[in-house]
C-alpha cells in the first residue's frame, strides 16, 4: 500500500476507508462495519480476516480518542512511538 509507515503500518484513515476529516461518527461507522465483516467469530479460521479486524480496532482506537487522533494527525504513527496521545491527563 503506498501509504505505509516507517513501521509498516498502514494510514489508520486509509485502513477505515475514510478521509481524514472525518466526523467520529464516520469514524464510528466504518469501524463497525469493517469489525463485523471480519470478526474472527464470522470467519472462523480465517488468518486474513482477524488481522484486518485487529488492524481495524487499531485505527478505531486511536482516531476515536481526540488526543490520541491529533497526535496521529501531526505525527502519524510516530505519534504512539514517542508515547503521545490517550490515556494521558496531568497532574501539577
């Protein structure tokens, strides 16, 4: 695929099949709809379908998280190598 990170990954917009500006519920609505066409449970020994079911709930995890999606946004996958974005929320 010829968006590809340094790490192999692919575009998280690119694997939900939506534009970058994309509405959460856009968001929400490709994830489901690719979570449920390859579920491991729909496609029992399917080694194609699982992965792109994790890949999916990868990308889902990250671009429906606000932090997490605009630390994907200006720094793509390195974003999660350095540790930015989700979970995060400090203390003083």
């Amino acid at each position: 695929s010829r968006a590809l990170s340094s790490r192999g990954k692919r575009d998280y917009y690119e694997v939900l099949g939506v534009q970058r500006g994309a509405s959460d519920g856009e968001i929400k609505k490709a994830y489901r709809q690719l979570a449920k066409k390859h579920h491991p449970d729909a496609n029992p020994g399917d080694e194609s379908a699982t992965q792109k079911f994790q890949e999916a709930s990868e990308a889902y995890e990250c671009l429906s998280d606000r932090d997490s999606r605009a630390a994907y946004d200006a720094y793509g996958h390195a974003a999660q190598d350095m540790g930015m974005g989700g979970g995060g929320g400090g203390g003083g």
